[in-house]
C-alpha cells in the first residue's frame, strides 16, 4: 500500500488517499488549536503521543468487541485506517461536569455525572459545531433512529471500557468525543482517541492530563502528553 494524495487537512490532522480506495493514511501532525482554532501551536512530538494513545485505544476496543476504522501503525505520528463514510456528529460522553457542560448549564466543575451524559454535536466548521438534539439530528437527515440507538449505545460501552482500563492507572475519565463512519453498511468508531479528544485527571490530585493544560496554560504540554501516554501504555498500578 502506498501513499497518494492528500485528502483532507484538519486542525491537527492530515488524511492521505492510497493506492487502495479502500484504506486511508492518517498523520498526526505537532500541530496543537485550542477555542474553535484561536488558539495555535506546534508543539514537537505532539503528533506521536496522539497517534500512538489513539492507535493504543483503537486495538483496546477493537479487542472489547467494538469495531473502529483502525488498521495499524505505519510510522510513530501515522496509521491506516479504512475509508469510511463519515457521519458529521460529534458525541461527546461525559462523567464528570467540566469545560462546555459547566459554561452553559448550573453544573459545578467536578460533579459526578451518574448515568453517564450523551450530547452529541454537528461536526460543522461553519457553523461552529452546535449541539443538536434527536429532532434536528432526524430533521438534517444525518442518520436514522436505529442508527442514532447504535451510535449512543457504542459511545457508552466505549467509555464502560476506557472509564475501567484508565481508572486501574490512576485516571479519570472526565469526558471524550467519538466519531463515527460506515463501512460496507456497518457503524464503527473513526477519527481519533487522544489526549487532545479526551479529559483526563489524576485521581489522587485531580491534575489535568490533556489539552486543558494547553487551553487553559496549566503547565508544560509535551511533559503531560508525555507522561499520560507512559501511564495509558503501561500496566495498571498496585493499589
Ligand atoms: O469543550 P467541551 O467541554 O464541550 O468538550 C467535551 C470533550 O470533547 C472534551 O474532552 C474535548 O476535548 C472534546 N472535544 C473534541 N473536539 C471538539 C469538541 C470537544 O475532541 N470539537
């Protein structure tokens, strides 16, 4: 499989077509944006702690029964994934108020959302990405209600999943955002899974480890990436 064109460039990541139609190329670049793309920088090595977490959590689910689009590693900052056919939602699963949810509702930063919350956004630069509900989700014809169960049921299992796996390395999991595609009539987990899609904090000091630290300038980016990426890919801790 070889490389062809680029595809499609996005804040942080470039997708590149190959010689199969059926599989794309997707490289994380040290690119980091922040407040609807106000915020900017490229931070080295970013890219590869993203990719390699992303990759990391891909083969977790994909070994949990969940499918997604990835294929497998390329380089550090690289990996295949299959060409799907995007849904421009963006479902965000949330277990803890914080960021957006905490801005625009009477929420407190930290309280423990229990069941999980679903909100799910139109993935829409030129409108800003507004939150929508089931209504205008049917309205735009963006996907069927049974489609629209499956999406909200896989987003939940995904963070039943990550939620444990994180939690046994002394993490919580705040918040994520999924997207999803199909491929050959199936709905599978696409994009990415990262420190740059997720909140993350400790438990013990409830430090964030994620892109809270760049939008908010809570410390030095890379050494958070670096050290959740060694915690995500390292055994759970004793207790
Ligand atoms: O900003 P907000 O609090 O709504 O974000 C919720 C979660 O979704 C955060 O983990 C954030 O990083 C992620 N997100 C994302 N891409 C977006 C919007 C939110 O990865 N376009």
């Amino acid at each position: 499989m070889k490389q062809v064109d680029l595809l499609y460039t996005g804040k942080a990541k470039s997708v590149y077509r190959t010689d199969d139609p059926e599989v794309y190329i997707m490289k994380f670049r040290d690119d980091i944006t922040a407040f609807d793309g106000e915020k900017k920088d490229t931070l080295g090595g970013k890219g590869s702690y993203n990719a390699e977490v992303s990759s990391f959590f891909f083969r977790y689910l994909e070994e949990n029964g969940i499918e997604t689009h990835y294929l497998g590693s390329i380089e550090p900052a690289t990996f295949a994934v299959r060409n799907l056919e995007m849904i421009p939602l963006e479902v965000i699963v949330r277990n803890v108020a914080a960021g957006s949810i905490v801005r625009k509702y009477p929420f407190k930063e930290g309280d423990r959302l229990d069941p999980p919350v679903i909100v799910i956004d139109y993935k829409s630069d030129a409108h800003h990405d507004p939150m929508l509900n089931d209504d205008l989700i049917y309205a735009l014809d963006l996907v069927t209600p049974e489609e629209l169960d499956q999406i909200k049921a896989m987003a939940l299992t995904v963070n039943d999943v990550l939620s444990e796996y994180l939690d046994a390395r002394g993490i919580i999991l705040v918040d994520f955002k999924l997207e999803f595609g199909k491929y050959n009539g199936k709905i599978v987990v696409g994009d990415e899974i990262s420190m740059d899609s997720m909140r993350l904090w400790d438990k013990e000091t409830r430090a964030s480890l994620d892109k809270d630290v760049y939008r908010f300038n809570k410390g030095d980016v890379m050494e958070t990436y670096a050290g959740v990426a060694k915690r995500i890919l390292s055994p759970p801790r004793e207790e």
